[in-house]
C-alpha cells in the first residue's frame, strides 16, 4: 500500500509535522529495536534522565511503522487516539486500504514505491479516513528505515494539521512579539540564568544577548539592587505568583550620567504538565515618565519651598533673625550649607542707604547667619555672624554682590575652593567638608543690592542646576525685602529710641526731702520704641514735681509727641499750677497731637507741709509704701486719658513721712498677654514689702522680677523716697 504526497491533495496547506516511510526486508522485530534507537538518536547518552519537553505532548505525533508490502507492523497508542483505530485492528492490515479513499488508491501506491526505492522522505498534508468513517488533515512526515538485516520499513509520524497550524501561528506571533517588541523580554532558567532576550531588553540594558546569555542577573544588571530581584524571582519561581510592575531604578554603561527607569515584571514559565521552565521577564523604560513625575514633583516641592518661605522668612522686623530664617529655609532642601551676608554699608551707611560698590573693587561684609542641614567643618570655613570681613574682588561673593548677578558653579576645583573661602585654611576645610558645588545670588530689595546668599553642596551629590538658581532667586528677593524692611526698622527705631533717651531728664543734682532713682528700657528689638516717659522737675519753694506718662502708639511721631508733652509739662511747672490743671492744660495740647492720647500722673510733693498733691489722667495707681505697712495702691480718680477731653479731672493730697517711697510706672511693666492685671498688680505690691538700701536697687529689682523679654512695650520706672 502507499501515501498520496500534498501536491496531489486540494487541502494540502503546508509542512508541519513529521511522517516516515521505510523499506522492506527488516523484521517486525528488528525494525522496532532501530525505531525505539531512533528515539534517543541525539546523541545525548543521559537523554533518558533529563525530563522529557511537553511540545510533543500538545502536537499528540502518531507513529505508524509499515513493511516492505505497506502492511502495519507497528502503531503507537498516538495512532489510536488520532485515527480511531486500536492496534489489534490496525497491525497486519494494510495502511492503504485502511486509511486511503479508494480514488486515492493508485497515487499512495506510487508514492510508497518512490519512497521504498529511492530511499528519500516525502512530507506533506494528507487526508486519512478514520475508523468513525470521517475524514481529517494529517500533516506528515515520512521516511524509509532499514534494519541490521537489510530489510526497509517505513516510518510515519503523523499529527492533526488544525493542532499544528495553531501552534505554528502562536509560534509565529510569539517570535514576532519578541522580536519586535517594544518591551524588553527575557527568558531565564531555573538557575536564574539568561536563555534567551529580545533586542529590545539589549537595547533597554546596553548589553549584547551574547554577553547576556549564560549569566545570572547579578552579573548583567545594569541597576543597583540585583540581590533583591534575585530574591524576588526566587519567590516568584516557588510560589508562581506573578511579581507585576516594580518599579528598578539604575544607570545603563552607555549612560552613566543619567539616571534610568525600568518597569519589571516575573512570571513563572511552566509546561502543560506543570512542570517549571523558568521565569519570563518583562522590562519596560520609563524613563520618559520618571524623569517627568520626578520634574512635576520637583516642581511641586520647589512651589511648596517657596510658600513654605513665604512664611518662615520675616517673621519678625529683626535683622539677624530674618537672616536665619532665610538660611534655615536654603537647608537642606536647596544645599547643605548656607550662609547670609550683608553689606556693612546697608547697616552703617550714610542715612541707611546703601552705598554703591564699584564692579571689581573690595567690599566689606558682615555676616548674619550660617546654617548646616547637618554638622559639618564646613561652617567653620564661613564667617561667623556678627563679624566684618574685608572680601577681595576675587572672591565669588564679591562678584555676585557687585554685578547684581547669580554666581554658579556645579563642579568645583581646588581653584573654585579658594575664590570661595577667606583663605587657604578656609579652602582646605570646604575640601575636607566635600564641597562640590557652590552658588551665589544677590539679596537685591528696591533697586539696591544688599548682600548675598552663599549656597554649597557636599553629601546632595547634584550639582546645581539653572532651576536651583530661580529657586534660590526667589528666596532671596523674599528675603530681601524682609531684610530690607528690617533694616529700616531697625534705623527708625535707632532714632526714635535716640531721641527718646535725649529727651528723657536726668535727676537733679539735688532735691528738698527727697532721693530720687529712675530706669528707662525700649521694647525689645523687634518692637518699635513707644512713647513712654518720666521727669522730675525742681519747682518754687524747695517743691518738686513727679511725672509720668505713657503716649500710645510707637516709633518716631509717638517719641516725638511725648518730647512735646514733656516740654509743656515743664513749662506748666514753672507757674505752680495745681496738678489737675496742669493736666487739663495738656488734655488741650495733647488734642492737638492727634490721633496721640496719652495717660499721665502729675504729683508735686511739698516737703515743708510733708504732703503731696497728685492727679490722675487715666494712668496706672502709684504705689505708696510706708515704713512698717504693706504696700497700698493710691486710691485716685482716675480720670480720662489726655487728649479726649470733656471729663473733669481732680486733685487728691496725700500725707507722706519720711521713709515713706512712692512708686510711678507705666503699664509695660505689670500688663501682658496672659495674665489678669490685678495678679500682677499683686505681685508688683508684694515685690514692694522688701525694702533695698538703694533705690536704684529696688528699680532693677522689679524689672528683673516683672519685666518679661518678650513685651512688645518699653517701660518707664520713677521710684522717690521722702528723706525728711
């Protein structure tokens, strides 16, 4: 009997699975011993200890063995699922009757001919008949076997042509996906090693397949942490679940200098009977949108700096203060160190006003603040706060500050290192402190340069970038303007605390019946100076009349409405007027300084009728202490505040002994924010019950004791003791 070849068939589609005709002369016996040799004829001689692929499995190959008269000497159980037939029913009968339609008859005679005599194969697509009756497309693979004996048989392996059409086609588009994917693939085995890549994965990881083949991930991973994605196919490889897209980031040989991206995904690999293969890799570059989401977060935290700063700098109207703010806001987000200098010029100029520096020429700098984000030798190379320096016109902060321009440079050398530091010690400190990188940017405010912020790098290992200086740009004209702003406080408050403490009296060099001390302090530095006062002024008949007063409000115009009331005031003294028409007199004064109003106690004491005569414009009570009593608060109308007019005002005359002290201040020193002002009243009188040898002691007593650092108010403190 014979087979009909795939040129003669209308359904013949093509070559796919294998088919052997043999020749005759052989045993049945004989011819199954060179079959079952044929099935290990790969020469490998452990072939029957490695675990067999499954692809034969899934092409379900049948083997049919014919002799030299085309009888069935042999059929595998494929043979039996694939045509129906069992062995008992297929062995001895012949193939053509069997298997072929008769008007294929003549043509598989012809073909079994050709192939017994000439020994050569036939492959290709043909009909077969099953037992069931129907039809169905073989794909085979046919070829003539001889045994030891001489004789030929023909071998036929066979498999259903839809089965291998479908496995050619997924075949087919698997090499095509990997070959042309976009998307880096890799295939390892179970030892972790590469089997195969796409050339995609080269391209992705800068290495050739042929350097890539063979090795493990540790050796060919161009990112940092090999050891954990090893770790992680090892998971992956015992438990099969798919590891998806984590997130590897890394450098690549053909570009150290850029940082990569990589989206890594794990399968497991395993056969249709389970077996594990390996590991299939997915690689895909996202770089593009980590560089991206990386930029927008940038951008992001640069917009959340700069509000940040918005709020940390100029917090106060202090100098120095506002200097620190700038630096602890440069660190450590935009540099490692920063330091913030000043012309000595902007704080000790002519009227305030900066002084121009010629382009080119030295300068002297005062320094306000240096910040570290971490501890550092670095800041020992920097000038310390409060000191002067004389900067060469080499220097880098010289250059900024005098064009008005940034001054950046993202790599430093052992010559950059010396434009930067005071000296050659100061260099080598920066060296050792591994300052790499190094920026400059002028504190410009209304048209005038300042000084500058000096920015360095040392353990962030970017150097700075143009987006850097923006940054720093933006922080520094903030900060200027705080600067700025402070400067001129602190120049109008220096001239109003200056005028202030000019028109304040000193005491007399004597007084009738009475000693006499004082104390006078401002607000603190970052509050301006108020309009607080006291005199003492020596009147007819050995009198002497106390004042005391407080204008509300601040700076120069309160300074100098309080030296007008003081200057009426001892102008209305010299006509010995009775105390509550003194006040009256500068309730009418004090309406003309408006929006001023001010409290004020007029007290004249009259040592020869032991006694003193006080009125009250809307002041704090005096203290009166008399020898062997506790200290009482003087029970006074009160009165109303100078300046609003239209309320009577009233003298009262008290007996005073000697010994006797009576005790003027203003609310600066009893009143604050968060206690009642009877409990502090309170304390005033009970710090009063201990007597001091020296009234100046008692002065400094009460103001160490109720004078907080914090009041935003200046105090005046007039302290008189009867002598006899």
């Amino acid at each position: 009997m014979g087979w009909i070849p795939p040129s003669r068939c209308e359904d013949v589609s093509g070559p796919a699975c294998l088919s052997i005709v043999t020749g005759e002369g052989a045993t049945v016996g004989s011819s199954a011993d060179v079959f079952r040799a044929g099935l290990v004829a790969d020469g490998r001689a452990d072939a029957a200890l490695s675990p067999p692929g499954a692809l034969m499995d899934v092409l379900s190959v049948a083997a049919v063995v014919l002799d030299s008269q085309g009888r069935i000497v042999l059929w595998s159980p494929q043979a039996e699922q694939l045509l129906g037939y069992t062995a008992q029913e297929a062995l001895g009968q012949y193939a053509a009757q069997l298997l072929v339609a008769d008007e294929h008859f003549d043509l598989v005679l012809s073909l079994f001919q050709q192939v017994m005599e000439s020994g050569q194969g036939w492959e290709g697509v043909f009909r077969v008949r099953r037992k069931d009756g129907s039809t169905r497309l073989l794909e085979w693979r046919n070829m003539r076997l001889q045994d030891d004996l001489g004789g030929y048989y023909a071998l036929g392996l066979a498999t259903d042509q839809a089965t291998l059409r479908r496995v050619e086609r997924d075949l087919a588009l698997s090499v095509r996906l990997v070959d042309q994917s976009p998307i880096g693939l890799a295939v390892l085995g179970s030892d972790l090693r590469y089997v195969a890549v796409n050339p995609a994965l080269e391209r992705i990881g800068g290495l050739p397949a042929d350097e890539l083949v063979g090795r493990s991930i540790r050796e060919t991973l161009p990112f940092g942490d090999a050891e954990s994605l090893e770790a992680a196919m090892r998971d992956v490889l015992a438990s099969g679940a798919p590891l998806l897209d984590r997130y590897v980031l890394g450098r690549v040989p053909s570009d150290l200098l850029g940082e990569h991206a990589w989206s890594v995904s794990m399968y497991r690999l395993e056969d249709p009977g389970g077996r594990v293969l390996g590991l299939a890799v997915s690689v895909v570059d996202v770089t593009d949108r980590h560089r991206a989401a990386t930029e927008a977060e940038r951008a992001r935290r640069r917009l959340a700096l700069v509000a940040d700063a918005s709020v940390r700098i100029g917090t106060t109207l202090d100098l120095e203060q506002t200097a620190r703010e700038l630096a602890d806001v440069a660190v450590p987000e935009l540099a490692d160190v920063a330091a913030v200098d000043v012309l000595d010029s902007v704080l000790a100029g002519p009227d305030g006003r900066p002084v121009r520096v010629r382009e080119g020429g030295p300068m002297l700098i005062r320094a306000l603040a240096v910040a570290a984000a971490y501890p550092t030798v670095a800041v020992e190379a920097a000038d310390r706060p409060g000191e002067l320096a004389r900067y060469d016109a080499g220097r880098l902060v010289t250059q900024c500050v005098s064009t008005a321009r940034p001054v950046t440079i993202p790599r430093l050398d052992e010559q950059d290192l010396r434009d930067i530091a005071r000296d050659g010690r100061a260099a080598g400190i920066l060296a050792e402190a591994g300052i790499h990188s190094y920026m400059a940017v002028p504190l410009i405010a209304r048209g005038e340069v300042l000084g500058a912020l000096d920015l360095k790098r040392a353990r962030n290992p970017e150097p700075f970038t143009e987006d850097d200086v923006l940054l720093a740009t933006e922080f520094a004209s903030r900060a200027a303007v705080c600067i700025d702003n402070a400067r001129w406080y602190r120049q109008q408050r220096q001239t109003a605390l200056t005028l202030q403490r000019s028109l304040l009296p000193e005491t007399p060099a004597h007084l009738v019946g009475l000693e006499v001390a004082s104390r006078y302090q401002p607000a603190r530095a970052n509050s301006e100076v108020g309009g607080d006062w006291f005199d003492i002024i020596p009147m007819e008949r050995e009198r002497t009349a106390l004042v005391i007063g407080d204008v509300m409000g601040s700076g120069i115009n309160a300074a100098s409405a309080m030296g007008r009331l003081r200057t009426a005031t001892q102008t209305l003294a010299r006509l010995a007027l009775d105390p509550a028409v003194v006040l009256r007199h500068l309730d009418e004064i004090t309406a003309g300084l408006d929006p001023y109003i001010a409290t004020c106690i007029y007290a004249v004491y009259d040592p020869h009728r032991a006694q003193c005569c006080i009125a009250n414009a809307g002041h704090l009570p005096p203290v009166l202490v008399r020898s062997g009593c506790a200290p009482r608060l003087l029970d006074l109308p009160t009165g109303t505040p100078l300046g609003v007019g239209g309320v009577a005002l009233r003298s009262v005359t008290v007996g005073i002994d000697p010994g006797d002290v009576l005790v003027l201040y203003t609310d600066g020193l009893v009143e604050t924010r968060d206690q009642d002002i009877d409990a502090r009243l309170d304390m005033l009188l009970g710090l009063l019950q201990t007597s001091d040898p020296e009234l100046g002691q008692t002065c400094d007593r009460l103001l160490h004791a109720l004078r907080r650092p914090d009041t935003p108010d200046d105090v005046a403190l007039l302290v008189a003791r009867v002598t006899g």
